[in-house]
C-alpha cells in the first residue's frame, strides 16, 4: 500500500494545526495535498529519521543537504509558503505531550523505519573548540566559509567577485536591463561616495573579500587601502587581481585579524558585510577599535545584515541551519543595538540606508549563477556543498522580501572636539 505521502501531510498538519500549504510526494510514488505549485519530494524514509532526533530545521537542512528531500517546482513560492506554515505558526504549535502529536510522532517513527539516525552529512562543521570569538575560533569560522575554492565563488559571484549586496535601481528589477556586475559596481562607488574618499587618504578595508572595493577605491578614487581579511584562498586570489591590474603600489592586502590592526591612523574605514562574524559579545570591542583607528573626522561605512529584535532578547538563538553549514558562530543584531554601539563607541552616526530589496534581487542573481553552473560547482565542492548554498541564498531571499531580515549602511564619523563633521550639508536626495 503507496500511503507515505498522507500520512507525512497529516503528520505536519497535527503537528502544526494548518493545512500543508505544498503537495507532497513520498519515496514510495504516492502523492498528498494542493495540485497546484511545487512538490516537496521525501526521496527516503532516512529523512523521517533524522526529523525525530532532530525536530525542526536542522532536521530538515541535514534531510536536504543528504539529498534525502528536494522540491519539484520553484524553490522560492515552496520556501515562501513554508516560511509562512512554520515559522509564523511557531506560537501556535502544541505540546510534545498532546496525545495527538504523540499519536503522530509514533507514525513517523514506524514510517520512517529501523533507528538509530543516520549520521549528519560531512558538509556540517562538527569541532568547534574554545570560546565565541576567539582569534582563533574565528580563524576557524572564516576558513569554513571562504575556503571552499575560489572557483567556486567565481561561479556564484560572478565577475565582480564582490559577496554582499548589490544596489540596483529599477532597471534591476526582474526583467530589468541593468546586470548584477553594473549594480556591484554601484554598490562600490556608493561606499566610497559616501567615505567621501579623495586621492592619496588611506582606506582600510575590514574583511577585504575578494579586494574587489579595493580595487575599486584605489583604481577610481586613487587612495591608498589596507585590506584584512582572515581568509588565506581570498588574500592569494585578491593580490593576483590586484597585480594584475596593476594597483600593487597602491593596495596592500594582509591575512590579518581587524584587532592586530596598528599602523593607523586611518581616513576613512569600510566594514562590508564583516560585522555579522563578530558578534554581540565583542560588538563594543569592535567599534572601539575601528573608532581608534580612524583620524579625527574619519569616516566609517558599516555595511551590515540586521533581524528584527526579540521581545526577550535573551531568548535568542543563531539559526541552526546557518551555524551548521554556512556561517559557523554568525550572529545577527537588530539595527538600534548597532547603532547604539557605535555611538557608545565614540561615533556620531550621520546617515543609516536600508537597501534590504536589494539584498532579494542580488541573492536571486547568485542562486541563477549557481544553477547554471551547477555540474561545475558539483565537482568543485560536493553535492552536499552545492544544496547548503542554493537552500541558504534562495531562503535569504525570501527572508529579506518577508522583512524577516534586514540590510543596512551605517555611516558614521569620528567627529573632532569642534564638532565639524565634514559632511555636507544634505548627504541624499530624495527622488
């Protein structure tokens, strides 16, 4: 009897008290739910399994990077009508101790066949050693990320090689003209416009990436920049395009930690997409050190991913699926709280930009690259490796168009004792 697929709705629907808003299809052909839109496809019982041990997204990320679940349709409506079931339900779910969902829970456990689990996939992080952000933990955190092959990121990134958000205009809207390498190199001039850079001021570039807004501040604006980076594979690759281009005389990129930094002072700080790895505990420290770092009337542009705050601030947990897979010790604040820290550091904030739309369109331009070079990523990474990204980036898409997270640009001066910040007096203009 072909009956794994109602059974596997009815479970979800005990267990989350709504209708399964996807049509289900089970490893043994049969089908449950709305015939309408994508599939969620149990290609094998193993995934009920680790569902047990694991309830909830860990569960389901191991599930999918092992291959053991996939979605038959477009990824983005099945996450995007998921989101809504469960993370918006998660109030609302009932106690392990209703009967009814221990009725459930025995089904699946007899569905999902003889125990014990199978072992996590080999792209989840296991050893983490020593306290949240060590220079050594962190060291280990960055590798895990970045270390993956440059090629790799070639193929998701694109010529730009830049990994944070783009900005687009209209035109980048889907079916707009505008490419995700012209809105790269927008996001780029639009830091330096605002770090208000001129010719020979010394930039540092905290968590330099690939040395692509290196390149572009030295090469365009003609300053001189120190860019740091944990990440060995980012500094080799990021100094042979620097050579390359002949800027060697202007950019200097080390494999150094922010903190060891001691050859300031500095005109102007750029923070792109690096302040989610320091976390909440060091957040001061952090500030603190870039505040010294900085001349008087510096500037400092923190480009950075902020959630919604938490009505007990304590009660919150880094996402297990990110932690596991993607970004090992990543912690998300809400805006205010990084605002507040860098004034408590010293900084007077002048300007905060909310560009969240633009992380969703730039996110689903990565997922497209991947997809198209899937077989090459493949054989770069692992199968594994190759779902952990298309799940995390096509999820952070929908999560920043559902205003679940957010992205922002902070800029803030080391304003001296007189008070002249050095910007002008409007620094936008409203359209």
């Amino acid at each position: 009897m072909s009956d794994a697929a109602p059974r596997l709705t009815t479970f979800a629907e005990e267990l989350l008290r709504s209708p399964f808003p996807l049509r289900v299809r089970a490893w043994d052909g049969s089908e449950s739910g709305p015939p309408d839109g994508p599939v969620l496809v149990v290609r094998h019982r193993r995934a009920l399994r680790r569902l047990l041990w694991r309830p909830g997204e860990l569960g389901l990320a191991r599930a999918w990077v092992a291959g053991e679940i996939d979605v038959d349709g477009d990824l983005y409506t099945a996450l995007d009508r998921l989101s809504g079931f469960v993370w918006e339900r998660q109030a609302q779910r009932p106690s392990p101790r209703d009967p009814g969902v221990r009725s459930a829970l025995r089904s699946l456990a007899a569905l999902g066949g003889p125990l014990p689990p199978p072992p996590p996939p080999v792209e989840e992080i296991r050893r983490r050693t020593g306290p949240l952000h060590t220079r050594r933990r962190d060291r280990q955190a960055i590798s895990h990320h970045y270390d993956v092959g440059n090629p790799f990121y070639e193929i998701v990134l694109g010529p730009s090689m830049v990994y944070s958000c783009a900005y687009w205009d209209d035109a980048g809207a889907p079916g707009g003209a505008v490419t995700l390498e012209k809105a790269q190199r927008a996001k780029l001039d639009l830091v330096c416009r605002k770090l208000g850079l001129t010719a020979d001021q010394r930039l540092l570039d905290v968590g330099c990436g690939w040395g692509s807004l290196a390149m572009h501040a030295a090469g365009e604006y003609g300053v001189r920049v120190t860019g740091v980076t944990l990440s060995r594979e980012q500094a080799a690759y990021a100094r042979k395009r620097i050579a390359e281009a002949g800027l060697t005389d202007r950019i200097e990129i080390r494999v150094q930690d922010y903190r060891d930094v001691r050859d300031g002072p500095f005109d102007a700080i750029s923070s792109i997409g690096m302040a989610e790895h320091v976390g909440a505990a060091r957040y001061l420290e952090y500030a603190r050190r870039l505040h010294g770092l900085l001349k008087p009337g510096g500037r400092l542009l923190n480009h950075q991913i902020a959630r919604r705050p938490e009505e007990n601030e304590a009660a919150y947990r880094v996402d297990e699926f990110i932690d596991r897979y993607v970004f090992p010790d990543g912690e998300l604040s809400p805006l205010g709280s990084t605002v507040s820290t860098l004034e408590q550091a010293g900084f007077e904030v002048r300007d905060v930009e909310s560009i969240r739309e633009h992380y969703a369109l730039t996110l689903r331009r990565w997922v497209a690259n991947l997809e198209a070079g899937w077989a090459r990523a493949v054989r770069l990474t692992s199968p594994g490796r190759a779902r952990v990204w298309r799940l995390y980036m096509a999820a952070s898409a929908v999560s920043f168009e559902r205003s679940r997270i957010g992205v922002n640009q902070v800029l803030a001066v080391k304003t001296p004792r007189g008070g002249a910040s050095g910007l002008p007096m409007r620094t936008r203009v409203w359209s």
